[in-house]
C-alpha cells in the first residue's frame, strides 16, 4: 500500500511538473554573426523628477556597425537583459528578419537605504504596476533623452520605429508605456503580464473595449501555470486581454502554454516575436490602428474610421456657446446653464448642466466627482427624483474631472473628462471614451446640421466630423430618443 501511495504521488509531481522551453538557434551564439557591443552605466533622478532620488542601472545593446549619426530603430525593455535580447537583436539583424535595432534594457528605480540597518525602498511596483501615465512621462521625457546626450545616441522619433517590452510587472508597464503615448511606441511584446488589481490593471481589459483603437501592435505570452494571487489571475487576465484587444481589431498575437509565472517560454519564443513585431519592416514600418477594419468599438456608430481632430485656428476657451446657425463661439466664462425651449435656465454649482433630448432630464456633473447625476423635470419646471445616475470611467488614483456636456438626438450624453470625452447610452452606461489631443473642459455639437462635435481644451478648440446630430436644447422643440437596450 505505501509503495502503491509513494507511485501515486511520483506521478502527480510529474504531472505538475512545468514542461521546459527550449531555445531556439536563434537564441543561441552564433561564430559567424557579428556581435554587438554592451554600454553599463547607471541613472539617478533629479529632485525635479517624477520619481526623485531613484538609482537605476541600464544597458544599452549597439548594434554590430551602427551609425550614432543617424536615427536609430530602438526596443526599452523593463528589468534589464532578458529573453536573451542582446544574442537574438544579433542573429535576427544578421538576417535582416527586425532593423538594426538599439536595445536599452532599464532595471527599475532604487531609493537607496538610509543606513546599514534600513532597507532601501524599491519603486518596482508604483513605477511598473500603475495605468497611470508616470512612467511613460520618465522614461520618454526624462530617461531616453538623458542617455541619448550622455552616450551620443540618436533614436528614432518615428514610433513605428520603436518597441517595448518586459517581464510580469514589466509587461503591464511596457503595454502602459505605448497605451500613453503612441506618438512614441508602437510595438509591445509582453510575458505573463500583470493585467491584474495590484494599482488599476484589471481595469485595463474594458478600457481596450472602451477607448478608440490606437495604432499598437501586441503580443502576449502566459501559461496556465501562471500567478494566481490575492490580486488576481494572471493566465485568465492576459486572455481578457487578448479577447479585448481582438474584439477592439488591434494587430494582436499571442502564446498561451503550460509554463508558470517566469521567462522561459517568453524566452523561448522572442525570436518568432520579434519577426511578428517587426514583419515588413523593410517595406511598410507603419502600426496602423484597426488594420483590418475588424473592431467593434461603439464610437464607429458616431465616427467614420480614419477620421481625426482638428484643431480651430485662433480659438482659445474653456466654454462652448452654439449659436442659432451652428458656429460655436468658445469664452473663459462660468460653467454652461441649460436651457429649455422655454427658456427655463438650470445651473449647478461648480460643475455643468445638460438636458435630454425630450427636455424632461437634466443632467448636472460635478469636476470633484466621477458621478452624473439626473434630475426629473416635472411640468411646472421643478427638479424631483433627483440621484447618481452615470458612472464615469476613471484612472485609479484620481478623478475623471467631469466638465461639459451634451446629447445627441439618440440620447446619447457626452462628457467631457481627464480621459478624454465618455459617451453613455440613455440607461447611463459608458459605453465608449473617445481620445483628445488635450484634456477637454467643454464638449458640444455644432457646425452644419450640428453634425460636428467640438471640445474646448483651455487653448485651443478642436472639432470633428459625426455621423450624429446633436441637440440644443434652448433652440429646439423636444425630440423623444429611442429606448435603450437594458
């Protein structure tokens, strides 16, 4: 019977045991590749920085012959050296399957300890882990421009031209990075990633519904061996993830095993990563946004695809007024009132007012808080049943900062928000964000056929084409919208 017993649980231990990944030639030293060269150095941050007083060591992959005069193809990875980057970036480049790519491999920021009996404090998971957009803001506005000067790089301001990568925390932050700022990177590859609740992650697979495509191409790697922790499932959240950025029609890939939370699938496999990233990098560099014309994001019911902001010469304002014939005229005055085609005015204080197409909701929000609440206009003009009615979207350590609003003849309210403008159905759902150059305070619809919505963004007023139709209350008869779907 123990020997029976002793057998049965050899056997179990097998079969949990993690399969083993093993590299490819392409991960291996090769005699007949020319090699690159490895700069080590190390970082401290300024006091004026976003992370002041951290210490970080890097090292920067040049490859075999490059050229410091000319703009540099380039790939960040989060952690340091991993999957073998330096050897891969040689034998794909001597292939000529990626560009001859400069590699930065960047650990995380370190405060060191105040003394021998205190630990240092270590800024991995704050930098790494967080949707903000902190890191990204280091790393592009501070880090690289500080190791271009210091060492006589020059990187491509293309973003087609630059990647981004990392490891289980890294990975989140590598996604966070390019998710930010598009402008700068355009390729991510990450490796059981951390698309859990540890600062805001799990929110991140509705985000990718929810937000207008951008241009990204991504992969991802997890295994169901993967972390399940107090903060969540990282095998189940890097497929939400892939589900997400697949129904939202990203150029998304992925490679799901059996490995557990480390690096050596990732490893394994970022060779045939890095063709996919880079795939006619010779002919067409360009990451386009919904390539295929597959997504579903919701905000096509109002935009045409390809269709884009644009920026309205000599206006500054943080206010929209519509006139009669549609042209908008923006001021720096108090918060709009709304008015009724009797010429009721409603007001909030601190925040901005809107009512429904039939006239008989107001909608009031508040800068200070992430709801919209209604009231119900009853025929005398009185408000009743007043409540918290929309939930905004929100970053997790901040407000969305509700300013302006407005409808459309469906019902649809917009909003105007730090994430840009929200848009909820006629049962109050956020169903889409839609993306602006800069934060908007005011948000309303004019032009011809007040089919063109235009945002107010302090400095600068931007507009852009709709296939909606947008209502001014004060200036039109009721119109009753559609039912929702509940």
């Amino acid at each position: 019977m123990r020997l029976t017993l002793a057998l049965l649980l050899l056997v179990r231990v097998v079969l949990a045991a993690e399969p083993e990944f093993p590299l490819t030639e392409d991960s291996k030293p090769r005699a007949d590749v020319p090699k690159g060269t490895i700069i080590k150095d190390a970082y401290t941050a300024k006091e004026g920085s976003v992370f002041p007083g951290t210490q970080r060591d890097y090292q920067i992959y040049l490859p075999a012959g490059h050229d410091k005069t000319k703009p540099a193809a380039f790939m960040v990875f989060q952690d340091g050296v991993i999957y073998q980057a330096p050897v891969v970036f040689d034998n794909l480049i001597a292939k000529k399957d990626i560009p001859p790519l400069v590699g930065i491999f960047v650990k995380p920021g370190v405060i060191p300890a105040a003394n021998d009996n205190a630990l240092p404090r270590f800024n991995r998971s704050y930098e790494y882990d967080s949707i903000t957009p902190t890191y990204s803001q280091f790393l592009i506005d501070e880090f690289l421009p500080a190791i271009e000067a210091k060492h006589g790089l020059k990187l491509s301001t293309d973003p087609n031209q630059a990647a981004i990568s990392g490891n289980s925390s890294g990975g989140i932050c590598a996604f966070m990075v390019a998710w930010h700022r598009p402008d700068r990177f355009r390729r991510v590859f990450t490796g059981v990633g951390t698309y859990v609740g540890i600062h805001g992650a799990d929110q991140l697979p509705v985000l990718v519904r929810k937000f207008e495509p951008k241009p990204l191409r991504v992969f991802l790697q997890s295994g169901t061996g993967d972390n399940n922790l107090y903060c969540g499932d990282w095998w189940m959240a890097n497929q939400m993830m892939e589900r997400s950025l697949t129904w939202a029609g990203y150029d998304v890939n992925h490679a799901w095993g059996e490995g557990g939370h480390n690096q050596k699938h990732a490893s394994q496999i970022f060779p045939e990563v890095m063709r996919w990233l880079w795939r006619d990098w010779q002919t067409d560099i360009e990451v386009k946004a919904n390539p295929k014309g597959e997504s579903k994001w919701k905000g096509y019911e109002v935009f045409e695809p390809r269709t884009t902001w644009e920026s309205v010469a000599g206006a500054a304002a943080h206010r929209l007024q519509v006139q009669t014939d549609g042209r908008i005229v923006g001021t720096k005055g108090k918060n709009p009132r709304a008015v009724d085609i009797k010429g009721r005015e409603y007001s909030t204080s601190g925040g901005s007012c809107a009512l429904s197409p039939d006239q008989t909701l107001l909608y009031c929000s508040n800068p200070q808080s992430n709801f919209i609440e209604s009231a119900q206009i009853g025929p005398d003009g009185a408000l009743r049943h007043a409540q918290a009615f929309v939930v905004l979207d929100t970053r997790y350590d901040a407000t969305c900062a509700a300013g302006g609003m407005c409808v459309d003849t469906n019902g649809w309210l917009y909003v105007a928000t730090s994430l840009g403008i929200q848009v909820c159905d006629q049962a109050g759902r956020v169903n889409f964000i839609i993306p602006t150059p800069k934060q908007p305070y005011d948000v309303c619809f004019g032009g011809k056929d007040l089919s063109e919505l235009f945002i107010a963004c302090g400095d600068t007023i931007y507009k852009r084409p709709t296939k909606a139709k947008g209502v001014v209350s004060g200036q039109m008869a009721p119109i009753k919208p559609p039912a929702p779907k509940l």
